[in-house]
C-alpha cells in the first residue's frame, strides 16, 4: 500500500489568509485544491512537500460568474461544476467536452479547473512507484540526471496531459495569479514552457485565482480526445477549436489548440491566418490540418505508438472543425470510439 509521507495541512479562511502563509514558505509549500492529482503524486514520492495550504475553506476561489463580456471561473470551481453548467454547455461548448472527458465523474467532482491547468507533466519512466524508479535509475524528472525517454536529451520530455488548457486556450482565455506582492495576468498560453520539470512560468509563491474567457457572439468550439479507454484516461491526444462565424458564414474569429503531443500545450497560431476572411471550407479545413500537423511532436514515453498519435492530429483537427461548422459528425465519434476499443 502507498502511503502518504508526513506533511502539515494548513487551512486558511480567506485567500489573504492563503497567500500570506504561501508567502511564509513558498519552497517547501504545496496548494491542495482537489488533490486528485497531489496527492497520489506525494504517495509516489514525486512530490513531498512540508505543508500543504488547502484551498477548502477559501469562497472567493470557488466563484463562476458571467456578464456580457466574458465568464470568470475562480480556480477552485470544480470539473463537474463547469460540466453541468448550462450557459457553458452552450457558448463554451468545447470546454465543457474536454472536461466531461477528464477522468470519472466522481474525480470530477473533487478535481478543480486550477488543478487541471497546473497538472504535473507525465512520462511512463515517471508515474511510477518510487521502488520501481529506483530499480532502473530515477530520472531527470525527480532525482536523477537522464532522460529515459531520449538519453540524449537536454531537458526532461515529460508530456502535458491536462484536457481543460487545450480548450481553453482555443477559446482565448487568461489566467490571473495572486501573490502576496499584487496581481498578475497573462495569456493562459503564457503559463506553460516546453520542458517537462519546469512546465509553468507560475512562481512558487502565487496562486492561480482567476479564468477570464471572452464571450464572442457566435463562436462555436470543440475538443476531441484520443486516449486508450473511453473513459477514465488521460489524453494521447487533444485537439480544440474555437471558430467565431458571420452570417455569410465567414470566419471572423478562429483558434486551434493541441494537447499531450508535447511537454506544453500548443497553440497553432497559423490558422487564424488560414482561416479568418474565409468560408469554413474543405480546403480551409484541410489546410488547417496540415499547419498543425507538424507542430505536434509526441514522444515513445506514452500508450499507443508515436507514428499513430501524430497520424491522428490530421484527423481530429478535420473532425472537430467539421464538428464546429455543424457537420453531422457522429460516425467520426463511433470510428474514435472503436478505435479506443
């Protein structure tokens, strides 16, 4: 059995409260939000920090609000929260498939929608039992100095593996953080870098308070997932699109997103280029999927061969601009869906 190693649980009242105990000893301090994603990391020894900040007691972070500009979801708010919620099934549509698709609905109902964007990069030499790492050597990731995956490599190629950034950054969203020296807000692209230790430009003393994403009139969005199971399983790949039409049906607005073909989530940023001044086309679907083809860059450290992960962003990137378009797309959904077996 896997347990725990010996840690203080500090429960703050408020988020100043939280922030100033942060700032106590932000090296050795970890937030606990949901924990689905802490907590078995600590018990593998990945992660072993002193004291633990729980955000349980802490309202202000649990808030999901809209005007008619944009949603504010506090990064608190929880996975099923953001599934049920009706305004967002229907003009964020793509945010909430991808978090419907993120592990059980039971987890969901624990798991926040910070915790998901911060989630730990995953590599199959890594999320593993601490026994098993040492009997063939611990990695870059957690204390050692290769890279199992690549020898060779310079940096650890751990993968992101959140459902929820993909989407969101389709959708053009921001992320705010609080520390105890002010507030900061970036592009939630911003918030990750291409190496699988350190995958966050979040500094160790700042809280991921707030998501802002923008309400365009006719947006429509997507996410579409490949993964081994149909449920219950964390991405192989993602794909996300968020496509904004007049009623000529030109595009206005557009963004495409790719997940877990990376130790980042990437946004393909020529296909705004491709696509906006035109008509949501076969040949501009088609072209769409050739720009982001090459971006994608999955590594041999997951489920399911490299050759065929980055064979599928074609595929899905049709499917989920298709989807966006209003295609019927259901026979797309069942051949996925055999494929995951």
């Amino acid at each position: 059995m896997l347990r725990l190693p010996e840690f203080q649980l500090l429960l703050p009242q408020s988020l100043s409260e939280a922030l100033a105990l942060l700032q106590a000893d932000p090296e050795h301090s970890s937030i606990l939000a949901g924990g689905t994603d802490l907590l078995p990391n600590m018990k593998r020894r990945q992660q072993t920090p002193a004291r633990l900040i729980s955000l349980r007691n802490v309202k202000e972070l649990g808030q999901l609000t809209l005007s008619a500009d944009e949603f504010c979801i506090g990064g608190s708010v929880r996975l099923r929260t953001i599934e049920t919620h009706e305004t967002l099934s229907t003009e964020l549509r793509g945010l909430v498939q991808a978090v419907s698709q993120i592990a059980t609905v039971h987890i969901r109902g624990t798991a926040t929608i910070g915790g998901n964007l911060c989630l730990d990069t995953r590599c199959e030499y890594y999320n593993q039992s601490q026994p098993w790492r040492q009997s063939i050597g611990f990695c870059k990731k957690k204390d050692g100095d290769i890279c199992w995956v690549a020898t060779s490599s310079p940096r650890c190629l751990a993968v992101s593996s959140t459902d929820a950034a993909p989407a969101l950054m389709a959708l053009g969203a921001q992320v705010q953080f609080c520390s105890a020296s002010g507030l900061r807000e970036i592009p939630l692209s911003a918030l990750y870098q291409n190496d699988g230790i350190h995958y966050l430009s979040k500094r160790p003393d700042e809280l991921l308070t707030l998501i802002r994403i923008p309400r365009r009139a006719g947006q429509r969005s997507a996410y579409w997932k490949l993964r081994r199971r149909g449920s219950f399983d964390f991405p192989l790949l993602g794909v996300a699109v968020a496509v904004q039409r007049d009623e000529a049906g030109t595009v206005q607005h557009a963004q495409l997103a790719l997940g877990a073909v990376s130790s980042r989530p990437i946004l393909v940023e020529e296909v705004a280029a491709l696509l906006i001044g035109q008509p949501l086309g076969d040949e501009q679907i088609r072209q769409a999927a050739e720009a982001a083809y090459p971006l994608a860059k999955p590594m041999d450290h997951a489920d399911m061969s490299l050759s065929y992960r980055k064979a599928m962003v074609k595929s899905l990137v049709t499917s989920a601009l298709r989807e966006v378009r209003g295609d019927d797309v259901s026979q797309d959904r069942q051949r996925l869906m055999r494929v995951l077996g």
